[in-house]
C-alpha cells in the first residue's frame, strides 16, 4: 500500500474510535434466474456514496473518492463519475441529496438518494451504477428497494449496484454506539432484517458485492451477506476496510474467492479493487 493509504486507514480507525468513544458515555445481485437489465451496457453514469460518518462534520468527496476517479476517468474518458454528498458537512461533492448527520437513519438517506437519482437520471431515461462503500453500500441498497413503494420514486434505472465493504451482515465494530445507523448496522437489526435482499431497479440490476478478508471492521461474511450475481472476496492484496478504495492499480496479480452457490471458486490473476469495481459498474461484470 502507498504511504499515504496508510494515513488515510488511520484517519478513518480514529474516526471509528472517536465515535464508539463518545456514544459509549451516552445514555442511549440477482441470483442466476433474476433478470439481466434490458437497457443499453454502454458505460453509464457512476455514482459514488461514501459511508458513515461517527463526526458530523462530513468527508470531502475529492479526499475520500479522488483516487477512483482518477482512475475511472484514466479507463474511460466518456464516463460521468459523480461524488454524492449525503450528510451535513460534505464538501467538494458533486452532487448533495441530504442535510443529515449521525442520528440520520441509514433508510432516510437511501430515500433522499432514491428521490434525486429518480429527478436527475432516471426520470430523463438516463441509467446510472450505484457505487456505495461501507454505510454507503446499504444507503444504496435501501434506494433502489425504495423505488415503487409508497412515499418513494415511481422507478428507478440502475442497471449496475456495487457495494464495497459493506456489513450486510452486520457489525460489532460500532457495538457501543447508540447513534441510530450504528444501531442499524449492528448484527440481527431490524433494519437489516426488513431490508430487501436483492432489489431491484427498471428492467432488472446486476449486483456485485466486494470484500476483503484483511478488513478490520467488516467481516467477509458480512460483505458477502446478501443475494447478488457477484460476490468478491479480496484474499491479495488483503485491503483494509478504507484502502480498498484507493488502489487503482492496472496489474492483475490480485487473487480474490468468488463465491457462488456457497462455493469459493478461487481465481489468480485478479484486477485490483478499482479496476474490478470499475467493470462491475461499466459491464456488470467484476472480470471485464
């Protein structure tokens, strides 16, 4: 890993931290027979949702997502890459769906994201891949589960929805936390056990998940737990839970353990994690 990768990962621990800390003194994809999307695979829309913040004081998108957009514009000039900003705070995004902060339930925020993603893209007929880190992944999952019901959009167009590192298992990482989307993420929550499995979007999504088995705050089980077409456990390089979205690395020396069918098929050879989460997004396919 880069140096400052290494300075990244203990930004985000002492974030993880501070916030266990402090509420600690509080009182309180489709599976084979799902449909494949009937629209155009011509690399769409990309969207980007980072996850939870413990502090308020939101992330800076060029910070937390400036590597995978670099990277993603080197592989394809075309694609539009946009930064979503989803609590108070964020800055240098391209786009902002909310005013919340810790206390902001995981499913409010997943409708705020439905609703624009609907007004910006969907509603113009334009298709656009859902892209959520950590937190991030079940904001994304939650907005497209959303669509067509009440109070949500009528539809949405996601022919692509990738989550990275995401606990759809759960986490004791935030056991002490008594903010709401800590409470949320937690294993056996309500919220988890209510939200939709594999959702899906107008004409049908191809769902990739990613994990690694180096990551300190998600467990692979975790990060595979939920129904997609794809499911990928980074084994090389074993990516901590924040780097995995900072290497941008064209070699393909990585080994990673698709899981299917609850069987790991161990493939060498593998893209590194930009580069696999980039053809998930552009082609529905981690491989290319």
């Amino acid at each position: 890993m880069r140096a400052r990768d290494g300075v990244r990962r203990t930004v985000i621990l002492g974030l993880v931290a501070l916030v266990v800390t402090a509420c600690s003194g509080s009182t309180s994809a489709p599976a084979s027979g799902s449909p494949s999307p009937t629209h155009a695979t011509a690399s769409p829309v990309i969207l980007l949702v980072h996850g939870f913040d413990p502090t308020g004081e939101g992330y800076s998108c060029t910070d937390y997502w400036g590597d995978a957009v670099a990277a993603f514009q080197r592989w394809d000039p075309s694609v539009q890459v946009v930064t979503v900003g989803s609590v108070r705070g964020d800055h240098d995004c391209d786009m902002t769906i909310g005013s919340g902060g810790p206390g902001t339930p995981i499913e409010v925020i997943g409708k705020e994201l439905a609703t624009d993603v609907y007004q910006r893209f969907s509603s113009k007929g334009i298709p656009v891949a859902l892209v959520g880190h950590s937190m991030g992944g079940l904001v994304v999952r939650s907005a497209v589960a959303q669509a067509g019901s009440k109070g949500g959009p009528p539809f949405l167009l996601v022919p692509y929805a990738v989550t990275i590192s995401s606990p759809h298992g759960g986490t004791d990482a935030l056991l002490r936390c008594g903010l709401v989307e800590c409470h949320e993420m937690g294993f056996g929550s309500a919220f988890l056990r209510g939200l939709e499995p594999d959702p899906q979007g107008r004409g049908g999504t191809v769902w990739t998940l990613f994990g690694s088995a180096g990551d300190e705050l998600v467990t692979p089980a975790s990060a595979m737990g939920t129904e997609a077409a794809h499911k990928i456990l980074y084994e090389r390089p074993a990516y901590h839970h924040q780097p995995i979205v900072y290497d941008g690395s064209d070699a393909t020396d990585a080994r990673w353990r698709e899981i299917k069918a609850g069987a790991a098929v161990l493939r060498n050879g593998a893209p590194h994690s930009l580069r696999a989460i980039f053809l998930a997004a552009t082609t529905g396919s981690p491989a290319g």
